[in-house]
C-alpha cells in the first residue's frame, strides 16, 4: 500500500484534499478549507513536476497552507464591511427610515401602524390624524418612534 502511494504522489494528494474539503462540508468553520485547497494544489504541482520529492511536497504543503490561511485572514481584515451586517441580529433597528400611514390616530401620543406583516405601536411627540404617513426614526423595545413626514400639514 505505502508503495502505491509512493509511486502516485499526485493521488495521494487530490484523495487527500477531497477528504478534507468533504470533511469541511461536515461544518468544521473554515479550518479545513485552506488546508485541503493547498493539498489539491500541491497535487497539480506533483503531476506537472512528478520528479519532486516527498519532502519537498511536505514543505509546499505547510507552506500553502500556511499562505492561504493568512491571506484569507488579512482578506477578512480589510475587507469593506455593508451597513447591514452591523445591524445582522437586530432587524427592529432596520426599520428605521422606513415611511408608514397609521392605521389609527395617535391617543397621549401612541397609535399604531402596519409593517410589513404585522402591526406596531408607534408614539410621536404630538398627535396625529389616522392615515398620516410618518417616518420611523427610532426604536424603543416594541415601540417605534415616529415623526410625520414633512410634506404633510
């Protein structure tokens, strides 16, 4: 068997690194991915250097691996982030900015209005008529603080 894989590097390399991109399927994070990327290129740098030694494909190995690990990481660093993924787990703060009609008028200040698929307590500092658009310009637990849009009286 070890002669086998002695004899056909290029196999031995691709098998490995498919194990490993399998395993990372399995929900290892991250940390296999790089490890079996650099294997299968070291596979296709044996098959068109199929004099290089076992050691020699070792070191290639770590090193590639190494590599590409780093780069991902330094990729990830300086990457330019989307507004959205600094509001991920919080939808409630996305509802800002978004213009609304109550469905009823506002009584000490709170009324309510439809978003979406479900229906929200608003207050606003003064009262307002049903059917007034407002604009949602903060969230306060389950309550969305609102103001009237400026086009209307």
């Amino acid at each position: 068997m070890i002669e086998q894989i002695a004899t056909q590097p290029v196999w031995f390399w691709l098998c490995f690194g498919g194990l490993l991109l399998i395993a990372e399927l399995l929900g290892t994070g991250g940390y296999l991915l790089w490890t079996g990327t650099a294997a299968v290129v070291v596979a296709l740098i044996t098959w068109i250097f199929p004099e290089m030694s076992w050691k020699l494909q070792g070191i290639l190995f770590a090193v590639l691996t190494l590599l590409s690990a780093i780069a991902w990481r330094s990729w990830l660093r300086y990457r330019p982030r989307k507004n959205s993924d600094e509001m991920l787990n919080q939808k409630n703060q996305q509802l800002i900015g978004l213009h609304a009609r109550l469905t009823s008028a506002t009584e000490n200040g709170y009324g309510r209005v439809k978003l979406a698929d479900g229906s929200w307590r608003v207050h606003c500092d003064r009262e307002l008529p049903a059917n007034t658009e407002v604009e949602v310009i903060a969230v306060d637990g389950i309550t969305l603080k609102v103001k009237p849009v400026a086009n209307q009286p």
